[in-house]
C-alpha cells in the first residue's frame, strides 16, 4: 500500500487515526495499530507477511537468552538475520555471479527465482540492531511479544525507513502522548512529504526513465547531463518525501522518529554528504560495523580497510546488482580520499567537487548494469555530441516541468529552514505556512487522481 494511494489517503490512514484517537486504553491503541501495520504491510503480498512474523517470532524467542548474555545465541540470531535476508534479496545475484565463470566451462546454474519481500533489508536491519544492543545491555530485555512486533512492524517506517532503533521509542511504545504541536507539525510533514513525492519527484522520475532508457550512444552531452541532474532530484524528493511521510504520522500518532536527511546536497564534501543522506543507514553501518570494525581507532591503512568493507556492503545492502557495489566502493574511494587529502577549501569548488562526485555515483546507482553505466559516462563525457536529433533537449524540456526542476533545486537546498530562523513568529507567518501547506496539499491531492502506479524507489530494498 502506497502513502500516496486513494486507499491509503482516504481510508486506511483515516481508520487508523479514528482508532488510535478513539480506543481509551494504550493497550488497545497498541494492539489496534499493530493489527493495522500488519495489514498494512500484508496487502501487496499476504505470503510476505509471513516472513516478517517469522523472523519477529525467531528473535523474540532468541531475545530472552541473549538477554543472559548467550554469546552463542547471540551469534545464532545474527547468522540467522543475515540468512534471511541471503536467502530472499542475495541468493540469485550469487547465482548469476556464478554463472558469469561457470559458462565459461559449460555450465549454468538455474536460478532461484525468489520473490523479494518488500522492506525486508529495513526491517532484518531494524530488529538486528535491537538484538545487538540488548547483547551489548543498552536495551531493556521486551518480554511482550506484541510490543516488539509492533516495534517492526509500525507501518509508517516499515517500507522505506527511516531505520529506527528500539531505545529510540521503547518509551514510547509503552507510555506515548501528543498535543496539539504534534498534530500540527505532524500534519504539516506528512504534507510537505506528499507534495514532494506526488508534485516533483514523479516529475523528475518521468523525465530521468526517458533519457536513461534511451541508447546512451544517441544521446546528447546536455540531454545526458539533464537525465542524470533529473534522477539525482527524484531520488531525493522520492526518498526524503517518504521519510518526512514516515515522521508526520509517527508524529501524529505520538512517535518522534529521528531525522533521515539534512539537505545532503548542500554538502561540501563527501564525507559530510553521508553524515546527511540516509542518516539512520549511515548511523547504523557506523554504530554496527564500521567502530566494532576498529574505526578510525587503527592505523590509516586499516581505517582505510574499514571505510571500503562498510561501504562494500552499504553498496550491498541496497540492491543485489554489481553496479549498487560498485556505488558503494565509489563513495568509500571518496572518502578514503578527503581521509587523506580532505576536500577542496573554496567553499564553491567544494560544493562542485561533491555535486561531481555524487551526481557520477547516481550513474552506477540507476544504471540496470556495468555496461549501461559505462556507457552512459561516455552521454556525459562526449564534448563533441552537443547536439542530437534522438531526444533533443527541446522535446523534452517544457515551460512546467522547466518550472518543476526549478522548484526541485529549491527544495533541495536549505532555504526554508534559512527563512524561518529570519522570520520570527507571528499570524502573518502562520498564515502564509498554513495557506502554503493548504495550497500544495490540494494540488497534491489532484494529482493522486492522475497518477498511475508509482512506487517509492527504496521500496525495492
């Protein structure tokens, strides 16, 4: 189920507020939105529902002996998480890796043809990193299996994230409130997060699909450069729209999810980007693997070690294609790099250097294979195809969508954060944010109308 379906909007969001404002009790609101959240999550694919349960039933059992410090158990549980997630996203990729060497003497394995359990790498990460920190005694043993269920299962993160750790709402699992601030600025982020999806991101994905499914040897430099500037704005309209979503309802419904992005890229350097982008994953590779790894805590060439596995595996962790782990390493190589040289000084040929950077990562990120990318670095690479007759930047372009990939940088950047530090509050500012709010929410609203079937990109993780 989509945030961004009639079905969500007008009905089940609805019925879970209705609920959640009307049972009397914590426990019933608990065991009712529990009971929406599997639902939730149950309606796309009924048979994924009972992967989650599985898992949640396995480490529930496994929590109680990890709690008494089980090394053994503890080990279990990890393997046993990491087996999960093998078996659904990685068994095929390692299939078809396979195959690339063992066609060479004859031989073809066949694949697995494993269907991938949406949100799966988010939710084995999320209970992972519960079992991790009950081992470590930063957590409290939750001997209530439908509270920990619902820890995994609460439906505004569950998808797409962001990734969020038990002790971040144990609290509020059990003891939760809101006020009417809460409403409001819940209400105005889940806003914020629709419009961003609904009004530019399917925009600019709409005009990246058409350049990237192109022949990139037809392809003009400016149209190349135009498809890859596109997806570099729907990916982060797409992914922070769903997260501000995701902390709107959490917000109304009494959870206060941690940020997942800080305007990254008004980054200055790589390093700096990924303490931006995606903050719960980046915070979870650090907390979980990169500092028991050593760290920085070593010598450089093991810092340097540690950087390229985490980043190995982020790659990994977002898809089971080589061009996601060649992503990852690309970013690792950069910040090994700005580790030993650091980044450009002039604050304008910093901010260029990480655009560059970046924008290239985005290549090997939305290219189906190695090939494909290398190919379409040659679109962007080619100072004499300046012009092209297939696809010329003319029939793409058009005075709105010039207009929403101006509004799309705007949104990119931190310029409403800016203002209202320089705003102070009074009605004429309420008024304007809430006749803004009123404004966007209704085009939003027009467009759901319109708009076919269009998933958020990280469903697929």
């Amino acid at each position: 189920m989509l945030f961004t379906s009639p079905l969500f909007l007008f009905f089940f969001f609805p019925l879970v507020l209705f609920l959640d404002f009307l049972l009397p009790t914590l426990k019933l609101r608990n065991a009712s939105l529990l009971f929406l959240s599997l639902l939730f999550y149950a309606w796309g694919e009924p048979a994924f529902l009972l992967v989650m349960l599985f898992s949640i039933l396995v480490n529930y059992l496994l929590s109680f002996q990890i709690a008494k410090g089980k090394k053994s158990i503890f080990v279990l549980s990890i393997g046993f998480n990491l087996s999960l997630l093998f078996v659904f996203k990685y068994a095929d990729f390692l299939i078809e890796s396979a195959n690339f060497v063992l066609e060479k003497i004859g031989i073809r394995l066949p694949a697995a043809n494993i269907p991938l359990p949406i949100g799966i790498s988010f939710f084995t990460f999320q209970i992972m990193s519960y079992m991790i920190d009950l081992y470590k005694k930063e957590v409290p043993l939750q001997r209530s299996v439908s509270k920990l269920a619902l820890y995994i299962s609460l439906f505004p993160q569950l998808i797409a994230g962001p990734i969020v750790r038990y002790q971040d709402v144990e609290a509020e699992i059990s003891s939760r409130s809101r006020n009417l601030f809460d409403l409001e600025a819940g209400a105005l982020r889940f806003i914020v997060g629709l419009s961003k999806k609904l009004l530019l991101a399917n925009s600019m994905g709409g005009l990246a699909d058409q350049v990237f499914s192109a022949n990139p040897s037809e392809l003009s430099l400016p149209v190349a450069w135009l498809g890859l500037v596109a997806y570099a704005l729907q990916i982060y309209l797409d992914f922070s729209g769903y997260s501000d979503m995701a902390i709107g309802i959490g917000r109304i419904l009494g959870f206060k999810f941690l940020e997942n992005f800080n305007y990254p890229y008004f980054s200055k350097s790589i390093t700096e980007f990924w303490r931006r982008w995606h903050i719960s994953l980046s915070s979870w590779f650090r907390d979980y693997l990169y500092i028991p790894l050593g760290g920085s805590r070593g010598t450089q060439s093991q810092t340097f070690r540690n950087l390229f596995i985490v980043f190995f595996l982020c790659g990994l962790w977002h898809g089971a294609r080589w061009t996601f782990v060649v992503w990852g390493l690309w970013h690792g190589l950069y910040l090994v790099i700005e580790r030993k040289w650091g980044a450009p000084r002039n604050v304008l040929l910093a901010h260029i250097y990480t655009w560059v950077i970046f924008l290239f990562g985005w290549v090997w990120f939305r290219a189906e294979s190695l090939p494909q990318a290398f190919q379409f670095f040659s679109a962007l690479l080619n100072v004499n195809k300046l012009h092209s007759d297939y696809l010329p930047v003319g029939q793409i372009l058009n005075p709105q969508l010039i207009f929403k990939l101006g509004v799309s940088f705007i949104a990119c950047l931190p310029l409403i954060p800016w203002l209202g530090q320089r705003w102070s509050e009074s009605f004429i500012r309420s008024a304007f944010v809430y006749g803004v709010a009123i404004l966007i929410l209704v085009l939003s609203l027009g467009s759901v109308a319109t708009t076919t079937f269009d998933p958020f990109i990280y469903f697929r993780f």
